[in-house]
C-alpha cells in the first residue's frame, strides 16, 4: 500500500451463526443492536520491527422491518388482469 494510499483489504473473519442466531431471536424488525469491534493490525516495517496499530468501531445496526404485502391488492391485481 503506498504511502497516503488507501485500499480495501479483505480479511478472514469468523463468525458462529448459531450463536448469532440465538443471541437475536428474541429481537423484533426494528431493534438496536449495539456492537463494539475491535481490531489489532501489525505492520512489519523492514529495520523497524513491527508496529501496532489497534482500531475500535462501535455502533449500533438495525434489524430491517419486512416489507408488508397487502393481499387483497396482489389478489385484485391478478382478476383484473
């Protein structure tokens, strides 16, 4: 990466979805979840050694609402058609 560069970089992560799951069952549509995350990233400098370079993001994520269907609209769409 160059200096004053940017770039995206794609990193493994792991994730236990059941647990997930689990832990948001008892969410409903609309729900705040916060979440902190934090990231250490190691930088190998030649003659340096390594620096490290912690990063913390924290926040909150929504649970979408499902979009509702109106029936009688989608059943009066198809007999007029």
């Amino acid at each position: 990466m160059p200096a004053g560069g940017s770039r995206t970089v794609a990193l493994p992560a792991r994730i236990d979805y059941l647990k997930t799951l689990r832990a948001l069952s008892n969410l409903r549509p609309g729900a705040e979840i916060p979440y902190e995350a934090e990231l250490n990233i190691i930088v190998n400098r030649p003659y340096l050694g390594e620096i490290v370079v912690p990063l913390v993001k924290s926040g909150e994520l929504v649970l979408p609402e499902l979009p509702g269907v109106d029936l009688p609209s989608v059943l009066g769409a198809v007999e007029s058609e």
